[in-house]
C-alpha cells in the first residue's frame, strides 16, 4: 500500500546562480547584501565571489530550489 502524503511531497533541485552586487564599505554589509539577493533565488549552498571589476564583485552561487509537485 503506498502512503499518499509521500506521493505530493516536494522535490528539491539545485541551481547555479551568477550575478553582481556593488561593494560595501563593510565586509558584513557585504555579506548580509549577496546572501539577501541570493534568496530571490532559492536557499544558497553556497557561493563565493570569483571576481571584482572596479566596485563590481561577480557572485557564484548554487542555491537548492523546492519544485512543486503536481496537482
């Protein structure tokens, strides 16, 4: 017999994310900045700046993503 709650669960994904913020003067400002962008995205894994173009710093990220299921 199959139990019917597992049936409708959600499933998670995981997904790479690129994107820039401008730098803070402040390394939590900083932080607290790419981890509030990141969450428009899914819940970050993880991420780390993999480069900075004047007051540009380019973000890699991957972040887990909750896929409904169908109805």
């Amino acid at each position: 017999m199959k139990n019917s709650t597992a049936d409708h669960s959600p499933s998670l994904t995981t997904k790479f994310v690129q994107m820039t913020v401008e730098l803070q003067s402040s390394g939590i400002d900083l932080r607290n900045e790419i981890e509030a962008q990141l969450q428009s995205y899914g819940e970050p894994l993880r991420w780390a700046i993999t480069s900075v173009e004047g007051i540009t710093a380019h973000i890699e990220a991957v972040v887990t993503v909750v896929d409904p299921q169908p109805l």
